[in-house]
C-alpha cells in the first residue's frame, strides 16, 4: 500500500496571506473605515493636511478593479467614518434633546453620496488613467452634495480640509473644487504607482503639487487699493441649545464688548478703525431697526459705520437673517438679507419628518431668504458678505467679489454647537475663500472662533472659543479678480462631466466585453 503524500506545512506568511484572501472583505472593509477616519483628521484644527493624500491611497487599494456594487457598499463604510466624527459637533447640538439620531442619520445619508461616487470610482479605476476619472467622480459627488437636497450641504468638503497644506495655491485656479480633485488624484494616483509600477502615474501624482507650486508666487497680498481697519467683537454667549432661550444675554454681552471698545477707541489704547464688524444674529430686530436706542447709543459711541448683525422681524411678519450697515449718525441703511438658508434650522422642509431630529419645528416660522446681492458699502469700500453658512457655497463670495468687493466678511453665530471643531472647520473654508477669491477674509463670531485672514489664506490674528475679545486689524484692499473667480463653476462642471463621460465609456466598454464572451461562447459550443 502507497502512503499518500503528505502536503508541506504553510509557512507563516503564506498562512497570512491565504488568511487575507479568505477574509478580503473584512480585510477591505476595516481598510475603508480607516481610509475615512484619516480622512477626518486631516481636517483642521489640526494641520496634518497630508493625511487626505494617505486616506485616499487606501481607499484606492479598496476599490481598485472591483465591481459598482462593492465599491458603493466599501464607499458607504470610508463615508461613515469620515463623516461621523467630523460632524459630531451636530451631537453637541441635538444630542441633549435628540440623542444621536441626528447625527448618525446625517452621516449615513452624506455617505451615500461618496457611495454613489466609490461605485462609479471602482468601475473606472483600471481605465487609461484611471486616477484623474476617480478624482473627477468623487468632484462629482461633493458637487451634487452641495445642490440637492433642500439647497445641499456642501459642509466637510475635501478640499476645505487643506488651508494648511502645499495645494492651497491651487483654489485661485479653480477653487475648493480643484483642491478636492488635486488631493483624490494624488492619492489614488499612489495606488495606481504601486499597482503598474509605471511612469505615468508617478506624473499624476506629483502634477497637482508642481502646479500649485508654480501658482503660488501668483497668490498676492499687496494692498492694491489701500488697507482698511476692521475691528471685530466677540461678546459670548451660552454653549448648546441653552443658547435658544439666551437671545437677551448674547445682545447685551456684545453691546456691552462694542462700548467697551468704544471706550478703548477714545482713551486712544487701541486705533480707531474705519468699520465695525460685529457677528451674525448678535441681536433682534423689528421691522423699524432705527427704533432700537441701544443700539444707536452703540454705533454712536464707536464713532464709525457698523455692520450689525440681526435677526430681524419684517413687515410682513416674517424673519429675515440681517447684515446691516449701521452710521453712527444717519442710523441704519444698507442691508444684506442672507440667501443660503440652513435646511432643518432656518428653514423646515417635510416638517412631520423633520419633527424626529430637530428643535426648530413646533412654533418656529420659516426665515425668507433675501434676493440681495452680497455686498454692502461701509467707509468708502466694499465689503462681500457671506453669513456663516454661506460661506461653505461657491456661488455667494464668488458673486460678492464679481460685484467689486475689495474685502470679505464672515459674519457667523456658532454658539449652538459648543467646543468643538465646528468653528475650526468653518474658519478652514474662510482660509479657502481668501485664496480663491485674493481677497483678506475678516470673521466675526458671537463665541468664537473669530480671526483676520490674510488674502494668502494665513492667520494674523485670531480669538479663542468662548471669551469675549475684540479684534483690531488693518487689511488690504484688493481689486485683482482671480482665475477662480472668473470662471467660477467651470472646472468643477468640467471635472464632472469628465468623470462621467468616461464612467459611461467604461459601462460601454464592459458591456461589449461581455457581448464577446458571449459571442464566442456560442461559437465554441456550435463547433
């Protein structure tokens, strides 16, 4: 009787990788939740900009060569655990009345459209070039987030996530949106590297990098219309939703700031400015704001025009979010209505739903958004407004600076969502917009965090969360119109309509592979 022969035992490393095979699932899947958690501390306050790059070489090597329906479940998961932690300021919102249903519910729905992207991103990852058509999908994906629905939520952008990093310079190009494809087409041009070993992906890696360093002695902070001096105050405010029922406290903590600044003007301890700039919503209003003697006794004691913040009851019975130019003789005049509405929180679409994960329902109206172009005059200069919010869309800075805004103000309320990284995050897009638009960016926050952002995106001065501060600041008054600003929403759509051109070719292309097999399948089995 022969013995059968007995099988060599695996060494280790090839238990390990038979291990990986067996379980490439998992394995794939624990590598998109971490390609997603990267992701999320790439974004400010911390400044490691280069994680992005590392999170979307991951991700890549998840999605490479699988098919539509792998790549969306793998994208969901990277999405999840990207947006999960970076959103958790909602939490601190809602978490004391909601639990953590709205923000989980927030972060499942976004990630679906970084599935709907991952998909589309998997099913052309192994085409010529394969990197710049999964960097152009994943454009796509942010572009549709920040339209649909209910006006979008274009928050926690890619690309708002590099202030701090080499790619900054390219947002005078083509904006946030040209940030994001810079830093996807870096990572999954790693992965295509590693896969090929070849020339040309090496080159779509480095090429975002060579072209914002060659952009970067283009990114101007000269003062081309000379400066302006800007004063910021921050009065504070309660944290949370404690914050609802505290409209008086934060009105009399900012008047109180403003006269104290007022104070500091005359004694001659800090420069008189030229304009005032005081944050959203600071206060209320009612349909005849020059009634309000507190605060023309404020404006009159500060001695310069004053951008006023307010909520601001009209005629009509409706609210309106209110920047207004207030003269310290004349009273109020000029006024920028905001026009981005916040969905679910200025705004209540299917409110039966919306009951389930939001205070802002029962016994709230629907704010108006205003038609006004977003800039106001104060002290002989333009001034683009963007209210907190507004500053996360493209089209409303983009407007304000077409319109000849020589600076850009952020005025915002961020007093709702406690110590977190909310403030950071927005302050980031800020830093963004002055590079895209070269422009110096002035926020003024009720709590925090507000700053004076230099045209080249750095900051010069800056005030920490929840301490009342003023700010005293000269900026430079600027007229040059940037290649971004020009052009607009033209690389994005461009991006886009690439992505999906050669998403469709490779649909196109799989299903006359398939039509072959087939063909020659019949062939075969004839014979």
């Amino acid at each position: 009787m022969i013995a059968a022969p007995v099988s060599p035992e695996p060494t280790p490393g090839q238990r390990t990788v038979s291990y990986v095979r067996r379980h490439g699932v998992i394995w794939r899947s624990v590598t998109a939740v971490v390609a997603g958690l990267l992701l999320c501390l790439s974004f400010p306050p911390r400044s490691t900009w280069w994680l992005a790059i590392v999170a979307f070489a991951l991700f890549a090597v998840v999605i490479r060569g699988r098919r539509a329906r792998a790549g969306f479940g793998y994208g969901w998961l990277f999405g999840v655990a990207f947006f999960m932690p970076s959103l958790f300021w909602l939490q601190n919102f809602l978490g004391e009345g909601f639990g953590p249903t709205p923000w989980i519910s927030l972060s499942a729905v976004l990630a679906l459209f970084i599935a709907l992207a991952a998909a589309g991103m998997a099913v052309v990852s192994t085409m010529p070039g394969g990197p710049i058509w999964m960097a152009a999908l994943f454009v796509a994906c942010e572009a549709v987030r920040g339209r649909f629905p209910f006006g979008g939520f274009p928050w926690s952008r890619v690309g708002f996530g590099q202030p701090e990093g080499w790619y900054l310079p390219l947002a005078s190009l083509g904006g946030a949106p040209l940030l994001t494809f810079a830093v996807v087409l870096t990572g999954c041009a790693i992965t295509e590297f590693f896969f090929r070993k070849r020339v040309v992906p090496a080159l779509m890696a480095i090429a975002p990098l060579a072209v914002a360093f060659a952009t970067l002695p283009f990114v101007g902070t000269d003062a081309q219309n000379g400066t302006l001096t800007v004063a910021i105050v921050q009065g504070n405010a309660p944290e949370g939703l404690g914050a609802l029922n505290s409209g008086d406290e934060m009105r009399r903590n900012h008047i109180a700031r403003a006269e104290e600044l007022a104070a500091n003007i005359k004694a001659g301890r800090v420069p008189k400015p030229d304009v005032v700039i005081m944050p959203e919503t600071f206060t209320g209003l009612g349909p005849n704001p020059a009634r309000d003697a507190a605060l023309n006794r404020m404006v009159a004691d500060l001695g310069v025009p004053t951008l006023v913040g307010a909520r601001q009851r009209t005629a009509d019975g409706t609210d309106q979010n209110v920047m207004i130019v207030w003269d310290p003789a004349a009273g109020p005049g000029e006024q920028y209505a905001k026009n981005k509405l916040v969905p679910f929180g200025e705004f209540v679409p299917v409110r039966p739903i919306a009951r389930f994960f939001t205070p802002f329902v029962d016994g709230q109206v629907d704010m108006r958004p205003g038609i006004e172009p977003p800039v106001l005059t104060a002290a002989g200069t333009k001034l683009g407004v963007g209210i907190c919010f507004e500053v996360a869309y493209d089209d409303v800075l983009t407007q304000a600076v077409r319109d000849g805004a020589e600076v850009l103000t952020v005025p915002t309320n961020n007093n709702w969502y406690g110590r977190t990284e909310m403030s950071y995050q927005q302050l980031a897009m800020s830093r963004v917009r002055a590079v895209e638009h070269g422009r110096a960016v002035v926020v003024s926050a009720t709590t925090g965090v507000s700053a004076i952002v230099q045209p080249d995106g750095s900051i010069t001065r800056q005030t920490e969360l929840y301490t009342a501060d003023t700010l005293v600041a000269t900026v430079a008054k600027r007229s040059t119109v940037t290649l971004a600003t020009r052009i607009g929403a033209w690389p994005e759509g461009v991006m886009v309509l690439g992505g999906l051109a050669a998403l469709l070719w490779a649909i196109g292309s799989r299903i006359q592979q398939r039509q072959r097999r087939v063909g020659d399948s019949s062939r075969t089995g004839n014979e």
